[in-house]
C-alpha cells in the first residue's frame, strides 16, 4: 500500500477507541470500515470528513516527507521519542462543541501543549515545506498573518499556542443537526466521559494515496 503523507497521533484504547471507531465508522487500526450504530441521522453527513482519519487526537498533522526522508527516518524517530517522553495523565474527558463540530477535549493542560510542540519541532526536518498554492488554500481565515507563518514554519496552523488536544467526532453540523448528534453522542460516550485517560503512546499513521483513509502503521509505547 503507497501512503501519501503521515501523522503522528495519539490513539485511544480499550472502549474509548471500540466506542469512538464505531461513532465514526472506520478503524484505523484494522484499515477497516466498522458497522455505526443506528441513531437516526444522516451519518455521512455528521461523519464523513473525520472517518477518514479514524479516531484520534493529533499531535502532529499529516504531512508528505521530503525528498531525502523514507518512511523508516519516521519510524526511527518515533522510536526515539518513545524513549524520551513520559506518559501524560490527562484527565476526564468531556464532550464539547468546537465551534460548530462535536469534540472529546481534556481540561485545559499545558502540558500537552508542550509534548505535542516537541513532536513537531522534531519531525519538522523530515516533511516536505507546503508550496503557495497549499499555504494559500490551507490558510485559516480566522488568523491569516499567524496562520500562514505557522504553515510556512511547521506545515499546519494549530501548533505551539494554538494547539489544543481534541478527538474530532463530526463534520461541521447545522444549527438543526447540533442538539440531535450532541445528545446522541453524549449517550454514545456515557461509559467512557468518566475514565481518567493517560496518553501511554505515539502512534504512526499513513494516508492511503489511494482512498485518502488513514491507517495505524505502528503503535510505539512511551516507555519512561
């Protein structure tokens, strides 16, 4: 399989994944469609965007390697972080609205700021810089000056400050679909919004050139 541009995510396990990978209908880890539950709503209009990146946290945004990086300079450094970082307690979970989509965020914590700001100043040598054209079309409006140095410099807008630990679960919703998936998904989610969650691992994950899906290309466990 050819993987167009890579990731580094945090992914869930146990339920919190089993919950979040049939909420958005593909497993990442599987490289595999999962069946959603039947909630009475449109699901490729709530969903459709975020399954294609399976459920999961980033820490570092997709990005194409440069010419003189392979895919194991990746996988070495994820190995080296692995050895070098500690896991992160991060607390309860709990579902919020991010402007107009649904995420599962932690309360507010420095310190995955500064975790995830290392995982991108380290992984910076290997990515392909963005050209005009994607910094242009990639750009937020919210906040062109900042937005397009952070493009230029890391290859995506929410880094460093602007960074914040999520778990997309939708597309953007309508006014008419907000309360209807939010409450569905606060059901969804009742069983895992309680239990403390500790990030415990870095995991390497690929776009399929073809389909544009992502897959989990290896789980490296943060050993400190």
């Amino acid at each position: 399989m050819e993987f167009s541009r890579y990731a580094i995510y945090a992914v869930p396990e146990g339920e919190l994944f089993a919950r979040g990978t049939a909420w958005l209908g593909w497993d990442l880890s599987r490289g595999a469609a999962a069946v959603q539950p039947a909630l009475g709503f449109d699901w490729a209009s709530v969903t459709e965007k975020p399954a294609r990146y399976g459920l999961h946290a980033t820490l570092r945004a997709p990005f194409a390697l440069n010419a003189n990086a392979l895919p194991t300079d990746l996988e070495n450094l994820c190995e080296e972080l692995s050895l070098t970082l500690r896991p992160l307690p991060l607390g309860e979970l709990r579902l919020a609205r991010l402007g107009r989509f649904l995420a599962l965020i932690p309360e507010h914590n420095t310190q995955i700021e500064d975790f995830a700001s290392d995982i991108v100043r380290q992984s910076n040598p290997l990515r392909r810089p963005l050209s005009d054209n994607e910094i242009t079309k990639r750009l937020p409006r919210a906040f062109p000056d900042e937005g397009r140095q952070n493009l230029v410099d890391w290859g995506y807008p929410h880094v460093m400050q602007r960074f914040r630990f999520h778990i997309t679960l939708t597309d953007t919703l309508s006014k008419a679909q907000m309360p209807i998936v939010e409450q569905a998904a606060t059901h969804w989610f009742s069983s895992v919004l309680h239990d403390p969650v500790t990030l415990r691992s870095l995991c390497l994950v690929g776009e399929n050139a073809v389909s544009k899906r992502f897959h989990l290309l290896q789980r490296f466990p943060i050993r400190q």
